[in-house]
C-alpha cells in the first residue's frame, strides 16, 4: 500500500514538472498556432541558468527567479527578431524551432559539459516527512504545492483578468482581435515569453529531483508532446490532468516494466488518440 | 474624414479592388451597395488594415493609414463591425466590452448595455451561445465601446430575422441622430436607404454608381443592373 501512495506521489510531482512544460507549449500554440520545439531547450536552458545563479548566489530563490527570467528574455529574442518574420507560416515556424532546439543543445553541452548536475535543494525542504510510518522529501511535496498553485495563477489570469481575455479574444480570431484594437503581436512576444518562463521554471525546479543533463531538452520536449496530444492542445486544464497522467504513467512504467516504459506512455496515449482524436480536453 | 484613393487590393494573385475612391464626411451614414462577390468586404477589409491595398491612398483624417497595422487602424478611432459577426467565442459579454473598450468618449460599457438591453440580461453568457441576432448586437456593441469615430459595419443585417434588423435599424436610427459617422455595407436595399445620406453601388471591383437614396429609389435600371432588384 505504501509503495503505492510514495510511488503516486513521486509520479505526481514529476507530473507537475511536466505540467509547467506543457502549459506554456499549449499556450504558445493556442495563441501564435506555433508547436514549439525550442520549449525542450527552455526547460534545459534554464536549468544550467539557474543552477550557476545558483553556485554565484547560494540562493535557490534567486536561482530559480533569474534563470527563469534569463530564459523568458531569450523567449523574447526569439520571438521578435526570427519567429515574427514567419508569421502564420506554420512549416518554417516548426522547423526554425526545431533548428533551435539543435543549436541551443549543442551549445549547453559546450558551455557546461557533458556531465549530469545535481542541483541542491533548497534549504527549507531538505528534510523528509513521515507519511504513514514512511519518510517522504518535503521537496517533492513542495513541487505539487507549487504546479497547483501555478496551475491556480493561470487559470486566474487567464480567465479573471483583461490580458487573459484579450489572449482567448486573440486565440479565437486573431484578425478580427486586432482590428478591434488589440495588441495581438504584444501579447505573442508575453505569451511566448511566459510559456518560456514556465519552461524553465519547470527547469530549475526540477533540477533537485532529476538532474539537469544533456539530452533532458529532447527527453521532456517529448513527454510534453505526450502531455498535450492527451489532454488537448491550448488546454490549460489539459496540460495539468495531461501532465499529471504521463507523470504517473511515466513514474510506474520505470518502476513496475523498466524495459516497456516508454510504452506504457505511449500505447494509454494512442488509446486516447483513437477515442478522442483531440485530446481529453482539445476543442473541435 | 474618409478618403479613399484609388485603391487596388489582391488577394494573392486574385486582382479583387481595381480603383476604388471613395469619401465619407464627419456625421455622414455613407451606403455602400453591391451584389455579392464586388469586393465590399475586401474594402472594409482593406480599410482595417487585414487585406492592404497595394497601390492608392488611404486617409482617416490627415493620417494614411493604407498599410498601418489594424489595432492602429482600429484605435485611430474605426469601430470595425465584420462580416457574419466574428464575435469571439470564448469571451461572454462583459468580457468582450472589457477587451475593447478605448478612450473616455460618451460609451462606456455600462451606457452600452443601456443601448443593447439584451446583451445586458445575458451577461455572462458565452457569445458562441447567443443567438444571431444577439451576436450581431454584441458585435456592434464591442464596435462602438471603443468610442470610434467612425463605424464600419458589413452586413449587418444578413442573417437576422426580421424583428432583429428593425431592432438594429433603430439602434442605427439612434447613432444617425447623435452625429455618428457610419460605413453601411449592405445588400438589403430598402434598409441602407433608410439611414443613408450617399450611396456607392461597387461593382467587380469598382465604383460604378454614386447618388443619394432618393435618386436611386427612382432610378430602377440602376437598380436593376448592379442590385438585380
Ligand atoms: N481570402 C480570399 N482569398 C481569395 N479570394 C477571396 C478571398 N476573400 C474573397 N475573395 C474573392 O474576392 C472577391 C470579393 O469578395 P468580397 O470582398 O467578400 O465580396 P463581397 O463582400 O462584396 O461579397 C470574390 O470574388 C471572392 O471570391
Ligand atoms: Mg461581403
């Protein structure tokens, strides 16, 4: 029974983590109609980033603050300067993202090496709890806390607030939003911006439980996709039940079937696929 | 306070606007007629910015706005009303007075919803539920809570029942009467006439015929011709 509770709970923080992944990706592309690869390097990228504020600063709160903003000005960059000159070009869109993702690996990998790093955790959640008679990290309890709290944040923004409304007006007719007067180009560069944010959010956050290593861009660039194709692309509550579906289908695949883990994600999302061809929460 | 010049508009290698000069002065209800497929969407479209002329002159005022961006077109002061309604489905109605409104002129959304007494009783209602003609309203209604000085509507009444359009023909009425500048697109003669002081009828790409609602009405080969009515 315990090993069921401890296992759920390690497969529902890792599902956190791809939750912060996913929503930005479901975003950018509910919005600009962009899937974007670069979103793999985000995560990673702001993982270095924040693990050096991290060895500069001892700061696990500064750490993950400026690498993730270090990486939502990166989103900006890209956004304004290569994106924008491809607008509504879907193919060169996808594929620059995805040259991207090449080039930003290549340069991680040459700035920080080929080695795994572990990233300390910070020191209000060093400890372990007692669940039941079983220890558990309080940083992984932290973890879910803080992907809902996340998840609570956006679906405020993007349903209490003006901005948010103005992304859904632009997410269900992009013309007719600016011809009404709306930003739409403003708000691609905050949406890309943000959803680069979440990334490495995710990135740094995720740092003290799995690692930051090369090949963790390809590797949650993935799961991500997974994410949103089973709970629907420009979902956000798809990207939360999604996230916390292949956290868990990812967390019992390696515990219970070492050798079938990547199909115990993907023969439940193929299923999905065949009965809603849109993900459990897609529109359409 | 409108002045088109000569425009040509394509889109991608379809040759759609081919000299179109059009003007409209403050406080005038200008019709702009034509059967179906002349380019009456693709002018308003081209007024806004989505489908930019590629040669001739836009002015709004003493700005050219021929290949401005259309959110600076719309927030120059162009209430932009399209086509088949588009309102934003996601949105329910506060929120769509919410993301346009604009300036501090005599509409706010409150005085808005005192014009449109139906949008008010269903305020938290999705736009992909209303009905057309509610739709139609709401459309209108996020137009004019931008404080525009200038209204552009493209067939507003297509689509409503006949207990709407007179609905909208008054709220139209009461626009006309406290000094509004108005862009009608219409295909429902009778109702464009009733609000306009000019009349364009725009055929394959042109303006072919410029009068006002009174000639017209007696003038029935050009009403046969270019309106098969
Ligand atoms: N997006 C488009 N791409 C190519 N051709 C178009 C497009 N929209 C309209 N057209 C063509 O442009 C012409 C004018 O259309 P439109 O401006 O919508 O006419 P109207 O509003 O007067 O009915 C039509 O022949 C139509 O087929
Ligand atoms: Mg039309």
């Amino acid at each position: 029974m315990m090993f069921w509770v401890l296992q759920s709970l390690n497969g529902i923080s890792y599902g956190m983590l791809l939750f912060l992944l996913a929503s930005g990706l479901s975003l950018i592309y509910g919005l600009m109609k962009i899937l974007n690869l670069t979103h793999g390097s985000f995560y990673l990228l702001g993982g270095y980033v924040g693990l050096a504020v991290l060895h500069l600063t001892k700061s696990f709160i500064l750490a993950v603050l400026l690498g993730s903003l270090a990486i939502a000005l990166l989103g900006v960059v890209m956004e304004r300067f290569l994106l924008r000159r491809l607008h509504l070009q879907e193919m060169p869109q996808t594929l620059l993202t995805f040259g991207l993702l090449f080039i930003f690996s290549d340069l991680a990998m040459l700035i920080w090496g080929g080695n795994p790093q572990t990233v300390p955790k910070p020191e209000l959640f060093r400890h372990s709890l007692d669940i039941g008679g079983m220890v558990y990290p309080s940083y992984r309890l932290f973890i879910i806390g803080f992907g809902l709290f996340v998840a609570a944040v956006l679906w405020w923004v993007q349903e209490g607030t003006r901005i948010g409304a103005m992304v859904r007006a632009g997410v269900d007719n992009e013309e007719i939003a600016r011809a009404l007067g709306i930003n739409v180009s403003l708000l691609f560069t905050l949406v890309f911006a943000f959803g680069a944010f979440l990334a490495a959010l995710g990135g740094v956050m995720g740092g003290p439980i799995v690692g930051v290593y090369p090949g963790a861009d390809f590797e949650v660039l993935l799961l991500g996709f997974v994410v949103v194709i089973i709970g629907g692309l420009g979902s956000l509550r798809g990207a939360l039940v999604g996230g916390l579906i292949v956290g868990l289908l990812d967390n019992f695949g390696k515990v219970l079937f070492p050798e079938f883990a990547l199909f115990t994600i993907f023969a439940p999302m193929a299923l999905i696929l065949a009965v809603r061809p849109t993900g459990l929460f897609g529109k359409e | 306070m409108l002045s088109i010049q000569d425009i040509h508009t394509y889109y991608g290698d379809s040759y759609i606007l081919q000299g179109v000069s059009l003007e409209l002065q403050p406080g005038q209800v200008v019709a702009l007629l034509g059967r179906n497929g002349v380019g009456k969407t693709t002018l308003a479209r081209s007024i806004m910015g989505l489908t930019p002329a590629s040669r001739g002159r836009i002015l709004f005022g003493d700005q050219d706005i021929t290949r401005a961006s259309a959110h600076r077109i719309a927030r120059l002061g162009i209430g932009y009303v399209p086509q088949g309604r588009q309102v934003f489905r996601s949105l329910n109605i506060r929120e769509h007075l919410q993301v346009t409104a604009r300036g501090n002129g005599q509409w706010t959304p409150d005085k808005i919803l005192d014009l449109f007494p139906n949008l008010r009783s269903r305020i938290k209602s999705l736009a992909g539920k209303l009905s057309g003609g509610e739709q139609q309203m709401l459309a209108a209604a996020r137009a004019l809570v931008g404080n525009p000085a200038l209204l552009l509507m493209d067939e507003p009444t297509e689509g409503l029942a006949p207990m709407m359009i007179r609905e909208l023909g008054k709220t139209i009425a009461s626009l006309k009467e406290g000094g509004a500048s108005i862009l009608l697109i219409e295909q429902q003669l009778n109702f464009a006439l009733r609000y306009a002081d000019i009349v364009f009828i725009m055929n394959k790409g042109r303006i072919v015929h410029r009068c006002t609602p009174a000639e017209l009405l007696a003038d029935p080969d050009t009403k046969a011709r270019y309106l098969g009515v």
